[in-house]
C-alpha cells in the first residue's frame, strides 16, 4: 500500500468535529515527543503534512488525514506532558478517551515508543487497554536511528518486557530519518484497511 495522496482532512478540538463518514481509521498513540507526527511525514512521504515540533505537546488536537481517498490516519495528542494547565490535560484526556472509546470507524491503533527508553507506566496503560478494547497490540518503536545497531535487540527485548508484548512480531523499529521498516508497515497498514 503505497500513500500517493494524503491531506490534512480535519483538525478536531471536539467530537462534533470528527469526520462523519465511515472511511476505516488507524489511530497513533504515545506520550509527548516520541514522534508520532514525524512518523506520519515520513511514512507518508511528506516533509510538513504533519507538524512537528522539539517541543513536547505540539498536536493537541486530533489530526485526521485522508489517504488516497480510501482510509485515514488518525494523529491522537501525546499523553504524560507536565507543562500544561490541568485544565489543557484534562481537556486532552477526555478528547483522546472519547475517540479510541467511541470511534467506530477505528480500526486499529498503533502505540508509538521511543526505542531508547523503557516504556513508561502511563505507555504499559495505554497498551494494556488497546489489548483490552480488542486491538492487535502493534508498537511501533521510533528513533531507531538514534541507537548503535548492536542495541538495538537488547532495547527491543526491553520493550516487550516492559509492556508485556507476547509475540515480538507485533514491534516495528522504525525510523523516520531513514524509514527502517515503512514496506513492512505499510504491508500492515493494507492488511488491516482491507480485513
């Protein structure tokens, strides 16, 4: 599944702004700054489709892009980022519960770590409730470029350990500086639009 075309379709502050069609949707999730809208660019073959920033807490809305006028990529706000109001958390947490709870459009959902840390509490939550609501448990394990090719095993094994991961096949290493792994998630992506 190659992306030829893709577009920033709706920018979602609230649930009456969600896209009321029923094209399929694949949903990144993860914490701040771990890397979902670079991922989103490079997956897509875009520089700027996404923004991205080194700041955390960048995305705080949901961002739906459409793919090839046949299914879309969902941009959930990062979770876990200290410096906002407890007003701006709380408004986050509840546009991102009720969209993985309510969505029926949604697919899957992909959980986005970064490959150098061990995954945190708040990570081993989301995960254990994407295996709760039905979902496959993929992990897409960013800044693979970062590390020494010789660690990489070793922080993937973390990875699976720390979440609980029973099949090592469903965590992609992946790289948006040179796309370790986009053929093989883009394989992925095509098998679940097309289930």
């Amino acid at each position: 599944m190659k992306i030829k075309d893709i577009e920033l379709e709706q920018v979602a502050g609230f649930k009456s702004q969600w896209p009321n069609d029923d094209l399929a949707e694949i949903a990144f999730v993860g914490r701040s700054n771990v890397g979902k809208s670079s991922f989103i660019n490079s997956f897509s073959n875009r520089k700027a489709i996404a923004k991205t920033s080194s700041k955390p807490g960048k995305t705080r809305t949901i961002n739906f892009y459409r793919v090839n006028n046949a299914f879309r990529l969902v941009d959930l706000p990062g979770y876990g980022y200290a410096k906002v109001s407890k007003a701006e958390k709380a408004k986050w947490d509840k546009l991102i519960n009720e969209y993985l709870h309510e969505r029926e459009n949604l697919k899957e959902v992909f959980l986005l770590v970064d490959i150098r840390h061990e995954p945190t509490a708040l990570d081993k939550q989301m995960y254990d409730w994407i295996l709760e609501s039905g979902y496959m448990g993929f992990v897409i394990a960013t800044k693979f470029d970062k590390i020494k090719k010789g660690q990489v095993q070793k922080h993937l094994k973390q990875v699976q350990k720390t979440l609980g991961i029973e099949d090592e096949g469903l965590i992609f290493a992946y790289s948006s500086e040179t796309k370790h792994n986009k053929d093989v998630l883009e394989e992925q992506v095509e098998v679940i639009i097309n289930a």
